[in-house]
C-alpha cells in the first residue's frame, strides 16, 4: 500500500482547482493506494501540513500548485528519498514546464501514478532553498509589484514589469564572487536559475538544466530605457544573453555583497523576499531532490 499526500494550494493560478477525493480514487485505486487530500490555508501552510505527512508515512508527496507552493513543499523532501509530485495549478509553473509536466490535471494524475522518477539539483540562497531561480534588482522589483497587484496572470506579470520600470533607481555598487574571481557591478538584475523557465514559457537562462550540477547566472549591467525595451523584446523570444550588456555564465557558487548597512530585495521561487543582510550566498545541491517526471525525461 502506497500513501500518497496531495497539498492544494487553492488560490495558486486562478484559483479554480477541481481536484477532489471522488477524481483522485479514478486514478487511484484504492487496494494500491491511501489518498490523503490536504488544503493550504495560508503562506507556509503548505510546509507544515509536509512536515505533517512525512511524520505520517506519507510515501509520495504532490504539490498541486505553482512554483511557491512547490518551494513550500519541496523544502521539506530535499536529501530525503520520498518523491515530489506535481500538479502545475500555479500562473506561471516555472519547474512544472521545464520537467515537462502536463498543465492537464488528468495527463498529470496519469503521470504521478506511473511514478517515473528521477532526481534534480536544488538552489540554496543563504540557506532557503529554490528550484526554479532567485535573483534581486529588477526581477525583485517585479516580483514585488506583481504580489502586491493580486493578478497572477501573465498580463498582471506584464503590467508589473511596467510598475517597475517606472520605479526605477540607480542600481546600487555591489561585489559579485564566482568562478574564483570577484568584480564590482552597478547590476539593472542579477538572475540566478536552476531551470530552462522561469514561468510563462518565458526564459532568461535557456541554457540552464536541472540535472548538471550547475547554476545560470545573468547578470544585466546598468542599462538605459531603450535597452530595457530590446531586453523585454529578446526575453520574448527566449534570447536575452544576446543583449551586449547581459552577461551569462555557469558556477556551482555565488557570492554578493553591498555596502555594510544595506540589504538586497530578492525573490526565490517567484515569491518577494528581503535578505537582512548586506551579503548572499549562493549554492546547490546536486541531485538532491527526487522528482516524479514523465518518462521520456
Ligand atoms: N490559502 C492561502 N491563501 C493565500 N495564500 C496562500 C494560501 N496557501 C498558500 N498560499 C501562498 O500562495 C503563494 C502563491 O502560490 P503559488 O506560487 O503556488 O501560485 P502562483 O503564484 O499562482 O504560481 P507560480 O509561482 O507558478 O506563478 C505562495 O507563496 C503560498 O505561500
């Protein structure tokens, strides 16, 4: 007998999620499988109600929402060998595109109970973890304003980027270390992936794979308003590193840090985030989370 635990986020995406017992037991059948269906009620609910079923011998555990309610969920498996499942009920389902995993709640009921697995790199920000992407500046921006905008749609996403271009400041002097050398930046956004999508089918690290032991770092210098616009044009057709002032490059590590007394606005995972601190570390863990996945992954 397999336990398998479902944590719903019910407001993630459109907030019109069908999933219920009576659906779960077609796909489930119930000499296989105990079902437990739980309901987060309110942010980092959905962690403890994990906590709550790896206490109670759950054997698989599915997020059924977006890339927060992931990270939420997922937090608690890293380094343990009980998969994550998936169900992208979220708006932009960053990790959810990049593993392939159907937007079609049946397609994706079909594929948690085929339960192919395989096992991918986690991100660590100053000992969160991510495993879509982090990032600060301009992406922190947005992040914010798209919170705070209560539309989590692409057009809410579009809009946000709007607000915050308007809110544009000078971007702070700060000090990046990686690959053994340091160098000091006026960064317009410094953009750290662990997934080919950052949500939307939208992405600033093409290149990036869940499984090669590395971070996708852009970092976009200091860029004028018609730089920006090109920048958003390239970000749509998924070529951003094409920008002269985009720089890419992989590492296993990465360290910033402003000036003593400031802190950095970030996000991890697609959710606002303020870092108390002046510096980030930055790391991952290969291989370090199993993941339920289609099988031609
Ligand atoms: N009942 C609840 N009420 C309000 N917020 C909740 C509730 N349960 C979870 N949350 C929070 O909702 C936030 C958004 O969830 P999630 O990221 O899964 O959806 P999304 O933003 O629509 O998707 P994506 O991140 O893929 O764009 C998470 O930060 C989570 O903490």
């Amino acid at each position: 007998m397999k336990n398998v635990h479902f944590i719903v986020n019910p407001i993630a995406g459109k907030g019109d999620s069908t999933i219920n017992e009576v659906l779960l037991s077609q796909y489930f059948e119930a000499k296989h499988f105990d079902l437990c269906l739980k309901i987060s009620n309110y942010p980092g609910h959905a962690t403890e109600l994990t906590k709550a079923s790896l206490h109670e011998g759950a054997h698989i555990i599915v997020a059924c929402g977006g890339d927060g309610t992931i990270n939420e969920v997922a937090s608690c498996l890293v380094g343990t060998d009980i998969p994550l499942g998936i169900i992208p009920f979220g708006s932009g389902n960053g990790l959810a595109s990049n593993l392939d995993i159907p937007k079609n709640l049946c397609e994706a009921l079909v594929l948690l109970r085929n339960a192919h697995m395989t096992k991918i790199d986690v991100g660590r920000m100053n000992g969160r973890f991510f495993f879509s992407n982090t990032g600060v500046g301009f992406d922190a921006s947005v992040i914010k304003n798209y919170e705070s905008s209560n539309r989590r749609t692409l057009s809410g996403y579009l809009a946000a980027c709007i607000t915050s271009l308007k809110q544009l400041t000078k971007p702070q002097e700060i000090e990046i270390k990686a690959n053994g050398r340091k160098w000091k930046t006026n960064p317009f956004l410094v953009f750290v992936s662990n997934t080919n999508v950052m949500g939307y089918h939208l992405s600033l690290t093409p290149q990036a794979s869940l499984q090669d032991g590395l971070l996708d770092v852009l970092v976009v210098t200091k860029v004028n308003r018609v730089k920006m616009l090109v920048l958003g044009v390239l970000l749509l057709m998924n070529r951003p590193h094409l920008l002269k002032e985009a720089r890419h490059f992989q590492t296993t590590t990465l360290a910033l840090s402003s000036l003593p007394g400031t802190h950095f606005d970030s996000q991890i995972d697609g959710e606002f985030h303020v870092v108390e601190d002046n510096t980030i570390f930055i790391g991952i863990e290969k291989k370090a989370l199993t993941v339920i996945v289609p099988e031609q992954l």
